[in-house]
C-alpha cells in the first residue's frame, strides 16, 4: 500500500485548504482510512475518519469545519479544511488500517499501519 499527500500550504485565519491522498496497492473498500496531524514535540492527533459503509469520524476540534471524502474512481482521500485557524498548522498524514473485515471508524493511530509522507499545513493570524 501506498499513500502520497498532497494539497498541502499556507494560508491566512479563515482560509480554506483541501488536502488530497492518492492510494494505491492493495486496498479495500472495507479498511478504515484516516488523517491525522502532528505538530514538533507532540503526538500524532487524529482529525477524521473513514470506516465501512461510508461512516466518518471526525474530532470534537474539527467538526463541522473540516469534511472528509473519498473518490473510488480515482483512489483519493481528501480532506476539506474551512474557517482555518492557526491552531490547524501542523504536518497532515493520512493512514491506512489494514485490517481485514468490516472496519468501524476509529482515529487510533495504532491500529493505522500505512501512512504517508505528510504535508505542511500553515495557518498565519
């Protein structure tokens, strides 16, 4: 499996960024995809998502700012992030669980054994 991101920038308080992750190699519609964010000096912070049938996770810190998607047709996850803050800047990674069978949505970064390079994501105030 491979994840590549991309869409990655800077941009002023309020903007609007989209991030994109082409994937390929052996997937499954059923694994669980997510992104997660890491600032230097701290964790791995899960921000969205996206499990079997369609479901979605997002964290209390994200909702109904940042939209996660997934297009089939070309192998990209993508994550929508609006009203941007300078509490978002951060290296954005999204990951794979590939874990066989029905998968829940779940933002435990242990359980993700794929993941990407990362992007750079700058908010300035």
């Amino acid at each position: 499996v491979h994840l590549r991101e991309s869409g990655g920038g800077s941009v002023q308080t309020g903007g609007s960024l989209r991030l994109s992750c082409a994937f390929s190699g052996d997937t499954d519609s059923r694994y669980c995809m997510a992104w997660f964010r890491q600032v230097p000096g701290k964790g791995r912070q899960g921000v969205a998502g996206n499990g079997h049938y369609g479901r979605i996770t997002y964290a209390e810190s994200v909702k109904g700012r940042f939209t996660l998607s997934k297009d089939w047709a070309t192998n990209t996850l993508f994550l929508q992030m609006d009203n941007l803050s300078p509490e978002a800047t951060a290296v954005y990674y999204c990951a794979l669980d590939g874990t066989r069978g029905y998968c829940e949505p779940h933002l435990d970064g242990s359980r993700y054994n794929y993941w990407g390079q990362g992007a750079q994501v700058t908010v300035s105030s």
